[in-house]
C-alpha cells in the first residue's frame, strides 16, 4: 500500500542513543509521539521519552514514581506464577497492571526542523502525584491567546486519563491536574476559541459496549470539560477498525477542520488518515479519507520497539505544507510533509 507522505531523508531524525538518561539506574528506550510548536523562531519537539530497566538474568524490572516524584524499581523473578509479561509495554503482577517503561517529557529545538538539540537550561516535564506515578506521555500542545496547552496521558494504578499543564514560557508550568478521568486520552484543544468556547477532541474507552472512538468535548475554561459527544468511530474491516484516534489540534481550512488522526486495526499496525468537521459546528463531520495517508512501510516504521506503528500528535502548518512529526514503530521520531490540499483532495465528503 502506498501513501502521500513526503518522508525526510534524514529519518529518523532522533533515536534513543541520541539522548542522554538523567537517571544511571535507567537507560533510554523509546523516543515516541512528540508535541510540536514554534517559538523563538525554533521549532520545538516535546518529546516523551521512555525509560527501563537493564534487565538482569531471570528477573523482570520496572519503575514507577513515588509519590515524591523519585524513581522506585520493583523486581520481579521471571518465573512468579503471578507475572505475566508477554507484552513489551504492559505486564501484570498479581492482576495488577504496570508499565515496562517510564515516561517523560523533554524539550528539544532546531533552527532548520531537522536537526534538534536540547537547551542548556532543558525543562523536563515528569509525572506528578498519584495520577501520574507510570508516568506522563504523547503531549499534544496548543497555542490560545499567548497561553500554550499541554494535554498529555498520565498514567497510574488508577487507569489513564488526561493531564493538562499550561505555560507562556517554557520555563514555568501551571499543573491544572486532570482534566479527563480514565479510560481517555489522545487530547487535542482547538487553537482557536468558537462562540468563545473551547473544544477538544479525546478518546475515552469502553471496552464492553462501545469502543475505542473520537470524542468532541466543550468547555469555558479550558480545565472543566462537557456536553461531550461521539463524532468518528472505526469502520469494520478497513486499516482503523480497531481504535481511532485524534492527533494534534485541529487545522482550520476553508472548507473545515482538518484532523489528522491515527487508527489501528487488530494486528496493531497504526496508519494515519484525516477527517473533516463543520467550520461552525466541529461535531459536524463532513469527510473522511477511506484509505490512510501514511502507512508504516519504511525499516524505521516496521522495525522497532512495537512495530507497523506511525503515530503522531504534533505538526507544523506554513501556507499548504503540513510538517507532521511522528513516532515511528514505538522507538524513533522522524518527520514527513503533506500537501494540505492533497489531504483535502482524497476526502470522501458526506452527501447525505
């Protein structure tokens, strides 16, 4: 299968070797699904970078936080009867779930938006309290009114909802907890307020009735989110028929809203494709590709932590050129361009 992805050459653009653990106890993993935005004429990847545990012979290692926000590395026999660890990123002890890795944000910049360096006085956003004690992952970042909006996974015990932290600097972060209890995540706010409202995309869960779709959310605040309503599902037996969700913010065209969004099937390979939503009215959706817009199909997409995998939650928009930076097979950050009005071009429009 093909797509309309222009790849960069100098994919991928970072690898986990390319960072440095502020921790000698962990070792870098995973570098994954980085929020984007530009300021100071750079451009800027937060990017969730994953850590673990040299695993010794016989044993099963993981950490999580403490409450204090310190590292604490639990240690498991291989052979406990009440482990079970054959997922790379999940295991279970004593029919409690954990994570192999631990998650964190971490700022980088470029002047060119291929070649990114940390600053000197690098800002690292960990998990916080009891919500966040697995960590926090895939930042979405948008800009209202001078204020920039993190919304991110924060994972724990409890299950995984939605954190959100605001800044005007990059220096100092307002933690406003979270915003969206479990099961949800894949938070995106609109950069641009409609009928002096927000909105958000989200993704709750439900395993049993329902499934795992995109949301629409509406709020006065920014922080006390309702009148949620479900506006795109997965399709049976097509690349998105086993979860979708949203990706970062939602570009404004003058035909809609344009969200790029991923979806995966039951092997776990995630593409990614677009949908559009009323100007006016975003719970509106008025198109949708059929097939993706980009596949995993280069050795860095299928070749990897967890493999077959694209996902992104951060882009750039000059003019018609979309910049989408994007996690590659759980392990790398690569980056690719669209044609904005190629996207637009391959909707299948509603004609009912």
């Amino acid at each position: 299968m093909t797509d309309i992805a222009r790849r960069f050459p100098e994919n991928p653009l970072l690898k986990p070797k390319d960072l440095q653990s502020d921790n000698r106890k962990l070792q870098i993993i995973s570098l994954l699904n980085p929020g984007v935005f530009e300021y100071m004429n750079k451009v800027w990847l937060l990017v969730r970078v994953a850590e673990g545990i040299i695993q010794k012979e016989g044993m099963v290692s993981f950490p999580v936080l403490t409450l204090q926000g310190k590292t604490e590395i639990t240690e498991i026999p291989f052979n406990d009867p009440d482990l079970v660890a054959t997922d790379p990123r999940v295991i279970q002890y004593k029919e409690v779930d954990y994570l192999t890795t631990l998650s964190h944000l971490r700022l980088l910049y470029s002047d060119d938006g291929i070649h990114f360096q940390e600053p000197a006085d690098n800002a690292v956003l960990t998990g916080l309290g009891l919500l966040e004690r697995y960590g926090i992952e895939d930042c979405r970042v948008s800009k209202i009114n001078e204020i920039y909006y993190l919304t991110y996974t924060a994972v724990s015990e409890n299950g995984v909802g939605v954190g959100l932290r605001t800044t005007t600097d990059w220096k100092n972060f307002d933690n406003k907890g979270m915003i969206l209890p479990p099961h949800n995540k894949d938070c995106a706010i609109f950069e641009e307020l409609i009928d002096d409202k927000f909105y958000a995309l989200h993704r709750p869960s439900s395993p049993q009735i329902g499934g795992n779709y995109i949301w629409l959310a509406e709020s006065l605040d920014g922080i006390h989110w309702g009148n949620h309503k479900c506006i795109l599902k997965t399709r049976n037996k097509m690349w998105d028929s086993a979860r979708v969700g949203a990706g970062a913010a939602p570009i404004k065209t003058e035909q809609g809203w344009l969200e790029i969004y991923h979806g995966a099937n039951a092997e776990n390979q995630y593409c990614l494709g677009a949908f559009l939503m009323d100007l006016s009215d975003p719970s509106k959706v008025i198109a949708r590709t059929t097939d993706p817009i980009m596949v995993p199909m280069q050795e860095y997409e299928v070749q990897g932590f967890f493999g077959q995998v694209v996902f992104t939650n951060g882009h750039i928009v000059n003019g018609d050129i979309l910049t989408i930076y994007y996690g590659a097979a759980d392990e790398f950050v690569c980056g690719a361009h669209f044609s904005i009005a190629q996207i637009l071009s391959v909707l299948h429009f509603d004609e009912t």
